[in-house]
DNA sequence: CTACAAGCTCAACTTAACTTGAGGTCAAGC
DNA sequence: GCTTGACCTCAAGTTAAGTTGAGCTTGTAG
C-alpha cells in the first residue's frame, strides 16, 4: 500500500460517509469524476474527498445537486479545490443561506400573528396573502423549503 | 343558488387557488373531506377552504403532508377548525419553524467560519463534524431542507 | 333535447436523489 | 485454484406531491 493516492469506491464510501451508490451516482451526475483501472473499477484521487464533502455540506444547507454540480463544474477538473474555490462557492450559498432564513422568519412571524388571529378571515391573513412565497415553479415535485 | 353551503371541486380550487386534481390528491390523502351527489359528484362544505388553507400555509412552513394530515386528523371531522384548533396547530408549526431557523443559522454560521478556514482539513471542519446534521433517515428520496 | 363544460376514475408520468436487485467480473486469502 | 468479498453495469423501485391524459358520466344553458 505504497500510493496512497489512489481511493477505490469503497474506501471513499467509507471515509465520506456516502453510500458506493451514491458516489456512482454523483459520478453519473458530474459531480465528481474518476478513472479506470485496467480491470475497469474505479480510482479516485483525493480531491474526491473535498469534492463530496462540499456536495454533502451544500445539500444540507438546502442546495439541489444540479446546483451544486453547476458550482462544482466552475472549479479545477481532477484538481483538490483551493481555499480559494471553496471561497467563492460558500460565500455565495451562505448568501442563499441567509435569504433562506429570512423567508423562514417571515413566514414564523406571520404565524406568530395568526395565532393571537384565529385566522377567522382566511382572505385577510397575512399568510395567505403576503405574495412574497416560497419559490415554488414548475410542474412535478418542488422541493419544500429548498429554493 | 340558495344553498351556498355547499361548494363543488371547481369552486373549491378557484377560492382555494390549488389545483381540481390537488383536491383529490388530498382527499385520497385523507387531508379534505367530500360527501357526494346523487350523481357522484363531489360536495364540500365550507370548512374545506379552512383546511385547504392551512395545509398551503402548513406546506410553505416545509411541513409534509403526512405530517399535516396527522394534524389534520386530530382536528374534528367535517367541523370549521376553530381558533382553538388553529391555535394548536400553528403553535406547534411555529416551534417547528424556529428549530428550523436555528439548524439554517448554525449551518450559516458553519459556513462563514469555512469562509476564512478555506477548510483546508476537512475532518476538523464544523459543518462537516456537527453531529447535529438536518435529520435525513430512512430510504429513498429525503426532503432536503426540511426535516 | 342536445351540446359542451365540468366531474369522475384510474393509470401513468414527473423530479430529486438515491437504493435495490440481477447478473457478471476482479482480486486476494487459504 | 477456488471461494469470498468488493466491483461493475443497467434497470427498476422509492417518496413526495401532484399533473396529465384517456375514457366515460353529469349537469346545465340554449
């Protein structure tokens, strides 16, 4: 075990807390990327590991993996992000992060009011008429909060 | 039209503002109620705007429907919810609301720290070490933010 | 009384993010 | 040298929350 360089799924899946299926998975994606050895299974190098360690911290910060595969695409192939790529990409989804919880707060504040109202009047709520809600486009499943 | 106690699906999905073919969803959900007509149309009374107002309300906070329909469920059937039951229910979302808002602040704040640490080592990173993470159990698709 | 809008049911499709399973290969221990 | 565990591919399943469409019935306005 000389070249610790190399990672195969399993010990990627191991030391990144995802499932092999779903490193497969962001593979599919473009999410991260690998090469072959000579009987065809995967190798990793280590910029594996920042990579899914940035998909994971985005995705719990509310981030879709399309998003999150957009952010990653704008980042060095095959390289370990710098401390000045993971600049740019926090910065920007704390940014999201921070609208987020502005809609959150809004939408408590709001419940706040309607528990002295009894909301006896849907159509004066202010839930129910604040026109400012949560993005939520297009046909299919939305994603709850997320957007 | 001397009845307006009764409201047909169409009626309810325009006051409603949510989709004919949402309204059965929920039905089939058991979040809504309908008695039928003679000709197997659906009557609502006037409390379904009331439900289907809370659950809108309930699905912008992030709340599932699963979730919604247990509360739904404990409300009394075919009955107007009153202040009373709306009181219960939007203090409950409330509180739910604001530990969402801690765990967003937390992740915010995690990131802000990365912002200067460039998370150069990764298992020293908070976000990456909170043991605190937005709950994501179970198989299949997870809901991202909410939870 | 006959269109035509509105309803009804049921099945299939959608998106996101994976997981599970089937069927086959590779590598390392005994 | 063969068995066992890790890999591989590809297809299909899962959940949430609905939407879309087909095929058929109702109800209402002219």
């Amino acid at each position: 075990m000389a070249p610790v360089t190399e990672l195969t799924v399993g010990q990627v899946a191991m030391r990144s807390g995802v499932a092999v299926s779903a490193l497969h998975f962001y593979e599919a994606r473009g999410l991260i990327r690998s090469h072959r050895t000579s009987g065809n299974q995967r190798r990793y190098g280590r910029d594996v590991l920042r990579r899914v360690a940035i998909i994971k911290v985005a995705q719990e910060v509310g981030i879709s993996l399309a998003e999150i595969g957009e952010a990653l695409a704008s980042l060095p192939e095959g390289r370990t992000p710098t401390r000045d790529d993971w600049n740019l990409l926090s910065t920007a989804w704390r940014d999201g992060l921070d609208h987020k919880i502005a809609q959150l707060k809004k939408l408590r504040d709001g419940l706040t009011d309607c528990i002295g109202c009894g909301c006896m009047s849907i159509d004066k709520c202010p839930l129910r008429n604040k026109g400012d809600r949560l993005a939520r486009e297009g046909t299919g499943a939305r994603r709850l909060v997320a957007g």
